[in-house]
C-alpha cells in the first residue's frame, strides 16, 4: 500500500507537467493560419512592406497572433547592424511597430554572425529570405507562414513553416547556401 501512495504524488506531477507542456504546444500551435486564405497579407508581402517601411534586410519572419489579431513579426537588420523589429497587420498589411534596437547586451559573437550573415547575402553566398519561401512555397504549392535561418550542425538552412497546398502543416528546411547558375 505504501507504493501506492509515493506513487500518486509522482503520477500527478507527471501529469501536470505534460498538461503544461501540451498547453504551450497549442499555444505556439495556434499562430499557424488555419486555411491558405485565412489572411490578406502573406507572409511575403509582410516581408515586403518591412523592407519598404525600413530598408532593412530581413532576417526571419513569422505570423503571430496578439490580442485576437494576426500579425507578421519581421526582424530585419539595418546596413549600421542595427536590428529592426517591424509588426504588420496580416490583414490590412499596416505597419502596427517599427522599432530599430541595438542590443548593448548581445553577445559579440552574434554581431560578427549577423554580420557575416549579411555580406554572404550581399555576395550572392547565401539565399535571400524571399528566395527561400518562394523555393518552398513553389516545392509544395502552400504558404509560408515562418521563416528563419538555422545552423544544423554546420549546414545552414532556413527553416520554413508553412501550410501545403492541401492546408496541412508541413516544416521544410531549405540550403541557404546560393546554388552558381551554369
């Protein structure tokens, strides 16, 4: 009997702990749009009015959603390093937030790959954000919905998130690295 009752404590914290952990699943599962059509905006022409807005470089981007409404969080860096974090209403395409924050507190070694990362971008090493979406978007016939740069143990990729043309969830890692036309 006296398992039993050392059992009970453990089983409840187990299960409360998953019930936590279930409820932040979903809740990160809620910003994925539910149909291709489900807002005005995409996310490439999110990206797009950011660029306009800032003349920024983006970065990664993803739809989110605040206080009931969906949005598009761009971060896109500026040609001085610093970060510009833009939000676009996905349904009117208006600018919500443009915010340009240099981070006193960010680790050097973020900077030297921020900017690393841009001049590869620049010189045509890497893919751009859009080039990325559109090879993703066009490889399943859907739209993205997220979209950021990976490191997957030396491979960069940009991780993209997005609905296929059926409306399932499908994530899709594309090579950032810029195939040389022939």
């Amino acid at each position: 009997m006296k398992k039993n009752i050392n059992f009970k404590p453990a089983a409840i914290s187990v299960l409360l702990g998953m019930s936590a952990m279930m409820a932040m699943g979903s809740a990160n599962a809620s910003d994925a749009p539910t149909s291709l059509n489900q807002d005005a905006v995409s996310l490439l022409q999110a990206v797009e009015i950011a660029k306009n807005e800032t003349g920024g470089i983006p970065l990664e981007a993803e739809r989110d959603v605040k206080h009931g409404q969906a949005v598009y969080e761009v971060e896109l860096s500026a040609t001085d390093g610093q970060e510009i974090h833009t939000v676009i209403n996905a349904q009117t395409g208006e600018v919500i937030l443009m915010q340009k924050r240099r981070d006193h507190d960010d680790d050097q070694d973020d900077q030297v790959e921020d900017a690393m990362w841009l001049s590869g971008l620049n010189n045509g090493t890497y893919l751009s954000l859009e080039q990325a979406v559109i090879q993703a978007e066009t490889e399943f016939g859907g739209k993205a919905w997220s979209v950021d740069v990976d490191d997957h143990f030396g491979k960069i990729t940009y991780d993209v998130e997005m609905l296929d043309a059926n409306g399932k969830r499908v994530e899709t890692h594309i090579d950032a690295v810029a195939v040389a036309v022939k």
